[in-house]
C-alpha cells in the first residue's frame, strides 16, 4: 500500500508543481485538502458506502458493462487497501510537492536538448534525483499505515486484521494483556527495524546519486 501510494503521489505532486495550467493545480490541491482535512471515520464510511454491492462504483461498473456482477471490496484487503491508500495519499502528496519544487528544471531541460524523450528524460534524470525523496516519503506512509485501525475494523467486518486491530482485541476483548502487551513491543520493534532499513537505503541512494 505505501509504494502504491507513492506511485500514484508521484505524477500528482508533478502535475500541481509544474502544470501550465495553474487551475489544474490547484483543483487537485483542493481535492487533496478536502481529503486530508475530512476525518478518518468520515472517510472510513464514505468508502462504505461507495465500495458495497450497491454502490456508486460496482453499480458504474455494471452499467458501463465492465462486470456483470458486483465486485465483491469489503470484507476483504481489497477494500481496506483502498481506503488506506486513499488516506495516506494527501501525506504523500504535500511531501512530494517539496522535493519537486527543489528539482533543477534545467538539468531536464539540457537532457531534452540533446535528443532524449520525455520519458528516458523523466526515468534516467528526473527519478534518480527524487529517489531520496521518495524514500523519505515512503518512511512516512508506511509509518502510518502501520497503525491502521479504524480502516480494517470498519471496511474489514473482522476479516482483516492488521497488527494494531489484533492489539485491540487482545486487551479488550480477551483481556489477554500481557500477550497484547508482548505483541505491541514486538510491533514497535519491527517497525523501527523496517523504517531503519527504509532509511539506510534512502541514504545509499542519496549517495550514489550525488
């Protein structure tokens, strides 16, 4: 999910940095800020609703013809990966816009005067430079996607369980706490380790760029 979300971070914090159109720009910002400003229950709902059997996107799929019976997104990864991508992006997007911003226009610019496409211009100029970024990005998301919670409990219906939702459960259902206990030590531990790890390959990429 968060390199999903960085993925789609990408082309939209490129779109509201260096669009000629500034509407364009900032029609998307204010999207992203509805989005971030709207709370996580809201959202959680929203999605609810929009992901049922009967709703607004199976019934549009159905009657484009894509599918000739409702996808089944809740109750599943499917829905719950959707809705946390969604929630993640606005983090993702407000820290990319900053580390394109700092991009050097002009060293694309000498690239494409010397025959290169857009494409060879953006993967073998544009991205080795925003890697550490992109990294930095993915730490982010990643840190909070680990917490989820409220996401798998109201799109999951007890199917999908995430590390934070089985904490829960642990202590307040079972009253079991010292495995809850147990479990968010180790929790805490390997989301340290992983970040750790995140960033140590962000700095190699820094470095190997610069």
């Amino acid at each position: 999910m968060s390199v999903i979300t960085v993925a789609i971070a990408v082309p939209m914090a490129m779109v509201i940095v260096r669009s000629k159109r500034e509407w364009v720009g900032t029609l998307i910002m204010l999207a992203i800020a509805v989005t971030f400003l709207s709370g996580g229950v809201t959202r959680a709902y929203s999605w609810l609703v929009l992901l049922g059997n009967r709703g607004l996107i199976n019934l549009s799929l159905i009657e484009l013809g894509i599918v000739s019976k409702p996808i089944q997104f809740l109750y599943n990864w499917s829905g719950v990966g959707i809705a946390i991508t969604h929630y993640l992006l606005p983090f993702a997007v407000f820290t990319l816009i900053g580390v394109v911003q700092n991009l050097n226009v002009s060293v694309e610019e000498a690239a494409r005067s010397l025959g290169a496409s857009r494409t060879t211009t953006f993967w073998r100029i544009t991205m080795p430079i925003l890697l550490p970024g992109l990294m930095v990005t993915l730490v982010l998301v990643y840190s909070i996607a680990l917490a989820s919670f409220l996401f798998p409990m109201v799109l999951g219906g007890g199917k999908v369980r995430m590390v934070a939702n089985q904490i829960y459960d642990r202590m307040f259902t079972e009253y079991d706490v010292p495995y809850a206990a147990a479990t968010a030590v180790v929790f805490l531990i390997s989301a340290f380790a992983s970040i750790w790890l995140i960033n140590l390959v962000a700095k190699k990429i820094k470095k190997a760029v610069s």
